[in-house]
C-alpha cells in the first residue's frame, strides 16, 4: 500500500511569509500539532519547512511573546522530510524513523503538497496488515472439520 492512501489530505499550510502568529492561531483553531510551511512555485504549493507547536513555545519564549513580528520562515524547520505519494507504507515507515520525524508531508511527482502523512497513520497500517497475517496463519493451523464417519471433507 502506498502512503497516498492512507495520509491525510485536508493538511494545515502557512505560506512562508506568513507571521508565527498566524501559524499558531491556525494551529489552535484546527487542534493540530503542526502546520506545513509552503512557498508557491509554478502555481503549485511546494512545501519548504515544518512548524510544530514545540517551535512555538521556544520562539514565543524567545521573543517574549511577540509572534505577530516573526515570519514563518524565521521559526520553521527547513527542509523538511517530503515522502512521495506513491511511496510504500514500510518504506516510508523506515525513512521518517531514520529521520526522527513523526510527521511529514506527501507530495505529488512535480514536488506539490498533496498531503500529511504521521507515524500513526503508517502503523495503522501496519498493524492491520499483520492482523491479517495472524489470522490467515491461525485459520490454516485450525484441524479440519470431519464429515460424518470421519471422512474428511473434500480440498
């Protein structure tokens, strides 16, 4: 399964320029954790930095408060992780562990925002796809019924 299906499409932007205030606001008002930091190239919004709530706090202790006169590009994360749309679930998994991220945004094949994909969202899956593996192999270990006479039902 590829993280375009599973990430979450509906994802939280500021444009670069943007005051940390404004990111904060969005970010109480939507009850997320994070917002994607994205510059407009080519008429497609590209995404060029992460800010957590966590960046937040630190600035705001920073600057005494005053989050209306940082930019959003001054508080983010730059370069952030971008995993491709059509990237597997466990591959993905494996590059946001190496990385130490537990969010990061899906992009399309031109680099665009297309979604937010979170460690969650990839063991999710994982989860179920071994749940599945647990039953298949605990259906096939179960003895077959016998017929009446103890025959065997047929293959």
């Amino acid at each position: 399964m590829n993280v375009g299906r599973v990430c979450t499409r509906e994802v939280v932007f500021v444009d670069e320029s943007e005051s940390l205030h404004t990111a904060a606001e969005l970010m109480r008002n939507k009850w997320v954790g994070s917002v994607v930091v994205c510059k407009e190239v080519d008429s497609q919004r590209v995404p060029v930095g992460m800010i957590t709530d966590r960046d937040v706090a630190m600035a705001a202790l920073r600057s005494e408060g005053r989050l209306s006169g940082i930019l959003a590009s001054q508080a983010m994360s730059r370069n952030p992780l971008v995993i491709p749309q059509d990237e597997d679930v466990a591959d993905a998994l494996e590059r946001m562990r190496s990385h130490g991220v537990r969010r990061a945004p899906v992009v399309n094949t031109g680099g665009a925002l297309v979604g937010l994909v979170s460690i969650d969202d990839l063991l999710e899956v994982l989860v179920e796809q071994l749940s599945s593996i647990v039953h298949l192999i605990a259906r096939q270990l179960k003895p077959s019924p016998k017929l009446p006479g103890g025959r065997m039902p047929p293959a």
